[in-house]
C-alpha cells in the first residue's frame, strides 16, 4: 500500500508562522557625546519640526533607536542615527522607529554628528548599512568641533558624494533645502539662500521689522511736523496768522 504524498507548507502558511517581534519597543541609544551634541541635534529637530508646522506627512527626530529586522530586536553592530526624517508618513510620536511597522519605510534623511569615538564607524558601517540596507536617499555627516561637514546622494544604489556649492553649503533633494554652517552650527537654507529660523528666530526678525517700520514712520511724522513749522514761521513773517487759515 503506498504512503500519502507529504505536503509542502503554502507560502501563505509559512508567512504566518514568522513571529515578529512587538512593534512598542522603546529606543536603546547611549548617552549624547558633548553639550554640542545634544544642542545641534535639538536645533535641527526644532527647526525641520518648524519650517514643515503645516505637514503631517513625515516624522523627524533624533538619537532614537531604528528597529529593522524582525528577526532581532536590533543589530549588535548598530545605533540609531543622530538625526533623521521620514517622508510620507503619519506625524506623530514615537518611542522608536520599527521598520515592520512603518510598512517598510526607512529614513530618507539621515545625519549623523562626528565624534572622536564614532567618526570611523558613521564613515564606514553606518555609510555601508544606510546605502546597502536602509537605501536612505541622503546622507551627511556633520562634526560639531571641526565643523567639517559632508554629504551624499544615493545614485544606482550607490553614494555619490554631494558637490559644496559656492557658499560650502549641500542640497538635499529629499528636504528640499541646503545644509550648511552658520554662526558654527548646522543649518538649513531655503533654495534661495535664506536661514531656516527657529519660532523665536522668526518673532524677534518681525518685532525688529515692526521696530524699524515704526521709527521710519516717526521720522515722517518728525519731517511733516518740520515743514509745518517752517510753513508757520513764513506765514507769520508775511503778517497771517497759521491758525486763521482753517
């Protein structure tokens, strides 16, 4: 009598049988390396966060764990990026970036801040992990001591490096606006060359316009109040009373 035929698993019951770890997963992140660590990577999160106030279509943050394979928690050989933002997704908060539960989607914006003790890993495996792995679309990196800074564009699968333009700045296709350093802090730039400002940035610049606006006006009311009196002092001298004119 022969034996039944055994039966391969569907691919349906196979992808079902993969156990994918929880998606609230807290981030994992070492301490920041210095006060001007903290401070650049506040500053730019504040300022993407401000300049895009009316989206709600992308998440930007900073030292958080990005969680990647469903197979392991987080790779041993990997930290979350000093900065980075998603495109194309809902805005709101996290605890970490999970990859299986974001669709899929990884960075398309990713800067990381030099230090002496992660200088050569962001230059080498995390420049390998974000082109081969994460295919982040652009990728800088920023030193907060020696303000070099430099960047990338992914191009067939590859980084090829981003030209400095004429004011040492970097484009960003994937923001839309220029990285560079003002005042020894990474900046954004509008495409016409303008500094991304921060609200308070913002408020000050209005209350000086409306200062300067404000003096200008006393000056023309200072010059008309002048010529009256000078009106004044000839009709006098012609023997007419300024105040029987009316």
């Amino acid at each position: 009598m022969s034996q039944p035929l055994a039966t391969t698993p569907s691919v349906k019951d196979a992808t079902e049988s993969i156990i994918f770890p929880p998606g609230d997963i807290y981030s994992d992140e070492p301490p920041l390396e210095s006060d001007l660590h903290r401070e650049q990577i506040d500053l730019l999160i504040r300022l993407i966060k401000w300049w895009w106030r009316d989206r709600k279509n992308f998440y930007a943050t900073g030292n958080l764990t990005i969680y990647f394979s469903p197979n392991q928690k987080k790779s041993e050989e990997f930290r979350g990026p000093d900065f980075f933002v998603v495109l194309d997704v809902e805005k709101k908060d996290r605890k970490s970036w999970v990859v299986w539960e974001e669709n899929g989607k990884y960075p398309n914006v990713i800067i990381e801040l030099l230090s002496d003790s992660t200088a050569s890993v962001d230059k080498g495996l995390k420049k390998q992990i974000y082109q081969n792995t994460f295919r982040t679309p652009d990728y800088f990196w920023f030193d907060p001591n020696n303000l070099e800074l430099r960047g990338f564009h992914l191009v067939d699968g590859q980084y090829q490096e981003i030209e400095l333009t004429g004011k040492s700045w970097l484009w960003s296709q994937q923001l839309g606006l220029y990285l560079g350093v003002e005042s020894g802090k990474l900046r954004f730039f509008t495409p016409d060359g303008q500094l991304v400002m921060l609200p308070e940035q913002e408020a000050n610049q209005q209350l000086q316009q409306a200062n300067q606006q404000l003096q200008q006006a006393n000056q023309q009311l200072e010059q008309e109040r002048q010529r009256a009196e000078i009106l004044a002092e000839r009709l006098r001298a012609a023997g007419i009373d300024p105040e029987q004119i009316f």
